[in-house]
C-alpha cells in the first residue's frame, strides 16, 4: 500500500488531558482511580459526575481534538471519523450519531467533508471499519487530512452497571477516554510516523473452557498488515495492544510473541494502555494507535511498532514506522 502519515494525535485519559501526560502515566505505570458506584473504582476523568451520556462523549472528544486539530486543519476541509459506543451500550447515542458529529465539529467550527465522516457505533469493533474507511477516503483529492477520532466513558450509569454485569468484576477497572489520530497523504518532516499496513481476522482459537488461546486470528492479522506494508520482517521496537487485561488475553499474547514474525524483536516492548487508563470501550483502538504513534514520534520506540486491536471474535494491526 501506499503509505499515509500520521499528522497529529490527542489524547485524554483518567492520567492527563494531553497526549505527553497521558502516554507518560501508561509507560511508567501510574494510575488515577476514583471511587465509583458500585463501591468500584475506576479511571475517571475530571469531567463532573453530572455530565452523562452524549454531552460527556462530546467533552472527552473536544479534549482530545484540541490537541490534534492545529490552526491549518482548523482552516480546510477535512474528514472526522468517529468510533463511539453503541446505542445498545450506551442509550444516549440511540439516534444520535448525526447529532455527536455535528456537535465535535461545531467545538472547532470545523467544515467537515460529507463523503469522509461518520460515526461507527459499534464498540470496540468500530476500529475495524473506521480505520480502513479513513485510509481509503484520503484517496479524495480535495481531502487534506483525516481525523479518527475514538471516544467512550464505562464511569457513569448506566455503562457502570452493564460494566459490573458483564465483568463480573474479572477485568480491569473502568475507564473513559477519547483519543484523536489525525492521518495525511503527504510526507513532511513534522509528521509523527507511517501508518505503512493494516490487517484484520476472524479469531477462531477462542473454544472450549480450558483449551490454550493460541492467537491464531491476531498473527494472522499481523501478517496481513506486513504483507500490505511490504516489510518481509521487521525488527518491531515496540507493540501496543488495545486489551482489557484478562487472563485469556494474556495467555493470546504471550503465544503470539512466540511466533516467528517476532523473531528478530528480541527487545521488543509491550504496553498495555489499559493498565493505566482502564477499560475505555470504543476509545481503546484509537487511543492504542495514537499511543505507538507518540513513542516512534519522539523516539522512544526508534524502529518498527505493532498496534493491535481486539474485540470479542475479531484481531486486527497496524504497522508504523518512523518518518526519519
């Protein structure tokens, strides 16, 4: 494929309203936890308790596009791509997805392109459809860039309660995020990194109780996005992955960093934005790939990053490599 660049990112997390602070807490660690309902405590932003539904989904937006959306993509057209909760998740976005794209545009007065922005209600799955959807609609010559733009809160009712119902209190904390990854088609020094290869598989090694989870769908994915990237094997300094921190999802992992396509990484990374920021639903996908993009960029990771993204069933990744 042909590359496209990654501009600029935003981000706020439980840890920070900026990308440096936010990214800085999950390398280290560090974690913010407030007490919730429930008698459970979770990684909550500052936003007020009585900002729920839509309106809080537009304030965590609005943080993260502050940071991504500098003066010269404030002046053009552009796309906004947005991966949000469902309404099945979340009752406020019932209706409403026209409603929570005009509303983040108006924060900016951003004059959005019809044909390049929508909203994918669709959860953690929603990474799947937006990301190849973003790349392919750079494709419109009168298209400067492409923001995708992740967005969730597991913090207030009723998310809390469907959280605790469906948990069973067996993952990690929840947490609420937004994370904005801006994407152009042109190379230029200040640019953050390549997005060079995208994959995604059907994860079919999840079976029977008991049985190991041998990653099968994740390296598949992984192979795709190498295939399309046209790197044979790239030494990766680094991989992010968007899990929620389960056991299982551990066990996925350490089976696929036995495979050969790791072979060469033997200082490899790992991070687990989720440690630090919690459980963040639909945001986890962005927020994983604006995450890589900010370790290349400031050389933290110096060579080849592996994104992955999860959901129940379905793996996907992204390859990134530096500018310089």
């Amino acid at each position: 494929m042909t590359p496209v660049a990654i501009d600029s990112i935003g981000i706020v997390t439980a840890g920070a309203d900026d990308a440096g602070g936010s990214v800085g807490c999950m390398v280290t660690g560090a974690r913010r936890f407030d007490e919730l309902a429930f008698s459970l405590a979770g990684a909550k932003t500052p936003i007020p308790d009585h900002v729920v539904g839509l309106d809080r989904l537009v304030q965590l937006g609005a943080f993260a596009l502050d940071e991504a959306i500098h003066a010269d993509l404030a002046s053009t057209k552009i796309g906004l791509v947005v991966c949000a909760p469902s309404a099945a998740d979340e009752p406020a976005m019932d209706g409403q997805t026209d409603d929570l794209l005009a509303r983040l545009a108006a924060e900016f007065e951003l004059t959005l392109a019809p044909r390049a922005s929508r909203v994918f209600a669709s959860g953690r799955n929603a990474i799947f459809e937006a990301l190849p959807f973003a790349r392919a609609a750079l494709l419109q010559p009168d298209l400067a860039a492409i923001c995708i733009l992740g967005v969730d809160t597991l913090v207030t009712r009723p998310r809390l309660k469907l959280f605790v119902e469906a948990s069973g209190y067996t993952r990690l904390c929840p947490g609420e995020a937004a994370a904005a990854v801006v994407l152009a088609r042109t190379e230029a020094p200040h640019r953050m990194a390549f997005l060079r290869g995208i994959g995604t598989a059907t994860e079919t090694s999840i079976g029977a109780p008991g049985q190991p989870n041998l990653a099968k769908g994740l390296l598949a994915a992984i192979d795709k996005a190498m295939v399309e990237s046209e790197f044979p094997r790239p030494m990766f300094s680094g991989l992010v992955h968007d899990t929620v921190g389960t056991a299982q999802d551990a066990e996925e992992l350490a089976w696929a960093k036995t495979d050969h396509a790791f072979s060469t990484s033997t200082r490899m990374e790992c991070l687990l934005p989720s440690v630090s920021a919690g459980d963040t639903g639909a945001a986890a996908g962005v927020l994983s790939l604006a995450t890589l993009a900010f370790l290349i960029d400031k050389g933290t990771w110096p060579g080849a990053g592996l994104c992955c993204f999860s959901s129940e069933g379905t793996r996907g990744a992204a390859l990134l490599t530096p500018i310089r």
